[in-house]
C-alpha cells in the first residue's frame, strides 16, 4: 500500500421487507427470532466510498445526497469506528462517503438496511483491493452480511437477493444469529417473483426509531409469547412458499405485521407509529381481497406505510385498485418487486 493510492468502491443495495419481522434484540445485534424476508428491486441506496493516504490521521467526509448531513455523518462515523476491528485500515486515511436513496429516509421502509449493506459492501470491496482477501462470493458476502448486521440487524438480509433468512432456524441450512442466508428451497412457481407496491402514508421521519422499539422488548410483558409465535410463523411460511398457499401466506404476512405494532402499542412507554390513512389501505385491501378473490396482502414495516404484497400474474387487478381505490389514502407510490440483490457498480 502507497500514500498516494486512492481506492474506491460503489455499490448499489436494495432495501428488504420482513414477512416475518425481527422485533426485539440481544447484546451484540443478535435477533431475538429469525426473520424472513424479500429483498426489493427499486428501494436501493447508492453508495461510493473513496479513501487516500492510509498513513494519515483519519478523516470523513460524508454526504448526502450532495450535501453535509451531520446527523448521519456522526452515525457513519460511529459505524466505522465499530467496524474497525475487522477493517483495519479504517484507522487511518481520508475516507470519503457519498450515499444517496430511491426512497424516502427513516419512514419505515428500511432506509438503514440499504444504507449499512452497501457501505459494507463498499468497504468489503476495498478490503479486497488492499489486502487482496475475501476471494470467493460466499467469503465476500458472509463478511458483508455480519458487518452490515452489527449496524442495523435488518441489513443483514439485504446483501443476499430474492427470498432470505436471519437467524438460527433448524429450517434453513446454514443459518445464523450473525449473518443472513438466502433460502435454499424450490419456491412454487406462484410466489416465485413476488411484487411489491410501496403505498408511502407518511415520508417523513418516524417519532421513535426501530432501535428504541427494539430495547422496549427487553422488558415486554409479551417477549416469550412474541418469540414463540415469530418462530412457528418462520416454519409456516417456508411451508406456504414451497407449496404456493397465497391464502395462508397472506393469513401469516398480515398477522406478523399488526404483532409488532400491537407490540410498541403495549411497549412501556407505548407509542403507535400507524396512521388513519394505514388503517383505511388495509381495511379496504382485505375487503377487496374478499370480495374478488385475489391473492394480494399487505404488511408494514415500522411505520405507517403499507407493502402491497402479490404475484405478478394479477399485476394489472391490483394496480387498478391502487389506483383508483387507494390513492385517496396516500401520498407517493413506489413500485417495487422482488430483486436479484446488490449490484457493485465501481
């Protein structure tokens, strides 16, 4: 390595949306339950890392879209500096991060996945650069997914693509508390390539954030009951995407959703992230599911905008519905379906 070096890497990561949730969490970003998830298409986060005499003092300098953000900065900062035990180079040097989303920040569609697995991602990139490691895509992602886990638990899961699991699970072959692991089962062909229609109630930042949720599980009178019933709707809803039983599939995506808002709402002090307007999309999309008998669900994330969650096949039934039944309720639509996961893009 030479003062005069510079390296640099850029990333593209998609965002996730848990079909089963990861609600509650031990020291060290250990997950209470394992989780499930897809991995989106459109929901990404851009991020370029660059850095330059690695013998120097160090040094960040991190944007934002274009612009300083000093709140995010000293979150990035903080990050690194937790990451510098397995990064060691980030000690040192003039390191600059420019990060930028396809989707609105800290709304509960999350932002903090996308944005921890393409800088771990970026920097797995240049650790490979210096030290000529991580050889393999198997050593690559793993590394990627723990690190990227120990700054926002949901981001493990976004460094694989389509269908992934966090957690230990007798279920899924190689699974871990550390890092996620893409599914490794035949997918039926009906829920194969799930869409995804992000219906955004609210774009501004959430009252209380997922990591102060996450702490009022320690003490929730609930927690036991909230592990055993994430741990049984795991199984059950491997079991529905290898047999292709939308009906059931729906029934344990929209359970797991209202749980963990039911869950801050009895949280102490409790707190409700929903909104009217989340209430009416979800009442008026199982009336519509009911009356036309169309595979199509919903699930939240920690905030009060809805994922429309359904196969490709009724593509067409479900975004006139949209359309000209929901859009009264919110304010953006973001179209989004399942992805094929991170792209590295320099």
């Amino acid at each position: 390595m030479t003062m005069e070096k510079k390296y640099i890497a850029q990333w593209s990561c998609p965002s996730n949306i848990a079909l089963v949730k990861y609600w509650g969490k031990l020291p060290n970003q250990i997950p209470m339950n394992p989780s499930l998830s897809l991995t989106l298409k459109n929901s990404v986060t851009t991020t370029t890392v660059s850095a330059q005499n690695l013998n120097a003092p160090f040094e960040l300098n991190y944007l934002f879209h274009g612009e300083h953000n000093a709140a995010f900065s000293k979150r990035i900062q903080s990050v690194l500096e937790t990451w510098q035990e397995h990064f060691p180079f980030l000690k040192n040097g003039q390191w600059r991060i420019e990060s930028e989303n396809s989707f609105p920040h800290s709304a509960g569609i999350a932002s903090s996945a996308s944005a921890m697995g393409a800088l771990a991602l970026s920097l797995c990139s240049i650790e490979h650069e210096i030290l000529g490691t991580l050889n393999t895509s198997e050593s690559f992602q793993r590394k990627a997914s723990y690190l990227a886990r120990l700054a926002s638990g949901s981001a493990a899961r976004s460094i694989y693509p389509g269908i992934v699991s966090w957690g230990t699970s007798e279920l899924v072959e190689n699974s871990s508390d550390e890092y996620a692991t893409p599914l490794s089962i035949d997918v039926h062909p009906s829920v194969l390539h799930l869409n995804d229609a992000i219906l955004i109630v609210d774009d501004q930042p959430k009252k209380v954030s997922s990591s102060a949720g996450h702490q009022l599980m320690n003490n929730h009178p609930y927690r036991n009951n909230r592990i055993e019933q994430a741990n049984n709707n795991h199984k059950s809803i491997i079991e529905c995407l290898t047999s292709g039983d939308f009906q059931q599939f729906s029934t344990i995506v929209e359970n797991e959703a209202m749980s963990i808002h039911s869950l801050m709402m009895s949280s102490t002090p409790w707190y409700s992230l929903l909104h009217a307007n989340t209430f009416e999309i979800i009442n008026r999309i199982q009336y519509f599911r009911a009356q036309n008998n169309i595979p199509v669900c919903f699930t939240l994330d920690a905030g009060p905008n809805v994922h429309v969650i359904y196969p490709p096949n009724v593509k067409q039934q479900v975004e006139s519905f949209i359309q000209t039944e929901l859009k009264p309720f919110f304010k953006k639509y973001q179209p989004d379906e399942m992805g094929n996961g991170p792209e590295q893009l320099k």
